[in-house]
C-alpha cells in the first residue's frame, strides 16, 4: 500500500505540473574560433590570414521554438537584443516551458517582417541600443565592426551592419539546434541550461571567405545576404 501510495502522489504531482516555476535560461557564448571573444583587445586572424580586432559585436534573436517530442512545443514570438558589451543580454530566461522532453531548439537571426514594418519601438526594439536604420525605417540584425591593418577604410576599420526583410535582400536566417541529449522539463527538473556557442569568425567564412582588403563596410543591401549566408551558422550547441 505504501508503494501504491507513492506512485499515486507522483502521478498526482505529474497530472498537477506547474509550468509557472519551469525555466530554460539560454546563454550565449561568444567566441572568434576557438578563443573567447574579447573586445579591442585580442588579435584574431581571419581565413585569408589578416590580422583583425573587435571593438563591436551584436545582433537580434528571435521567434523562439522549443521542439517537444510529443508535439506540445514551446513558441515565443519575441525578440532579443544580444550585445558583447552587455553581459545581462547574453542569457535569454524562457519561463513557463510545458513539461516534456525537447530534442532542439530553433530561432531567427534577425527582427521578423511584423516587427520591422512597426517602427522604433521599445525594449530590445528600442533605437537606444543602436540597431535601428532611421532612414530606411527597420532593424539591423547583426552588427560587427572593428579594426583590420588590411582594411582600406580611413583608421583600418571594417563595419558589418546586416539587414533587411524583403526579397531579393532578405537577410533574416533560420537556425536550428540539434541538442546532443534531451532537454527533460519535468516535476524536478524545472530549472534547465542551453549553452550556445556563437562563432564570430564564421561571419567572416563559409561560404564567402572576406576578404579586408576588398571589403571592410557592408552597411546597406549590396553584399547583405552574403554576410547573412556566411552568419546562419555560427551558432552551435556546447555542453
């Protein structure tokens, strides 16, 4: 009778699970390579070998997607400002998760059309935070800048400033992660981890090898989607 006692309390706990207290923090790791991204003052080389700082690195994520293996998938229509120089925007709290096993995660890099066609808004949204086009009236989705002896622009810099919705320039990519193991949210385990790794040297690789010398400044459609190609996969699953 005790055995059958606990089996009933745990089914009750089950039937009874509280998604009010169930959190996935998501944080991002920034990396050039395999070393740790640092601002104005490492020297990282690209593919080509030429020699290059960050003095800027940061992007939009949104539209959220929790892949649950027996279809009740967590979604939120939400966007995220994730800048290098602001630490508290590198971990993403998602609270209220469903119960259940989560084999991957998905999101865009990038603002979606609605959000875009909306105007400056507030929060992540908010022209504050330096990723608003006001003569072109949307977002720029991932900005990289620094410094490169290769570069022909005044003071060696390079500007990467990423954007735009609308075809043939569409720049919003689709990422989706694979997790090695489940993510389980359950009745104990309500407080779960994912750990990204976002490669700022692949914005510079793979397809398109970039090359200083002939181009340090995208900051308009030419050359956009070819940057955006190059971004869709820096990010991956650690443990």
């Amino acid at each position: 009778m005790a055995i059958l006692g606990v089996a009933m309390s745990f089914s009750n706990r089950s039937q009874n699970y509280d998604s009010e207290n169930s959190h996935v923090t998501i944080s991002f790791n920034h990396f050039v390579g395999n070393d740790k991204l640092k601002l104005d003052s490492i020297i990282y080389k690209n593919d080509l070998g030429q020699s290059f700082t960050i003095e800027n690195f940061k992007y939009y994520i949104s539209n959220i997607h929790l892949k649950n293996t027996n279809g009740k998938d967590f979604n939120l229509n939400e966007t995220f400002f994730i800048n290098e120089d602001e630490e508290t925007t590198k971990q993403i709290n998602l609270k209220t998760i469903p119960k259940g096993e989560y084999t991957s995660i998905e999101f865009i890099i990038g603002v979606d059309s609605i959000h875009n066609c909306s105007g400056a808004q507030s929060g992540a949204l908010d022209p504050v935070n330096a990723m608003f086009w006001a003569w072109n009236t949307g977002y720029i989705f991932l900005k990289l800048e620094g410094k490169a002896p290769a570069s022909k622009s005044p003071g060696h810099v390079f500007e990467f400033h990423i954007g735009g919705y609308k075809q043939p320039n569409n720049c919003i990519r689709k990422v989706k992660l694979e997790f090695k193991n489940k993510l389980i949210v359950n009745d104990i385990l309500k407080n779960q981890k994912i750990n990204i790794k976002v490669d700022g040297l692949e914005i510079l690789k793979k397809p398109t090898s970039i090359n200083f010398e002939k181009l340090s400044s995208v900051v308009d459609h030419n050359n956009a989607t070819m940057i955006a190609d190059n971004y869709s996969d820096m990010f991956t699953i650690i443990d």
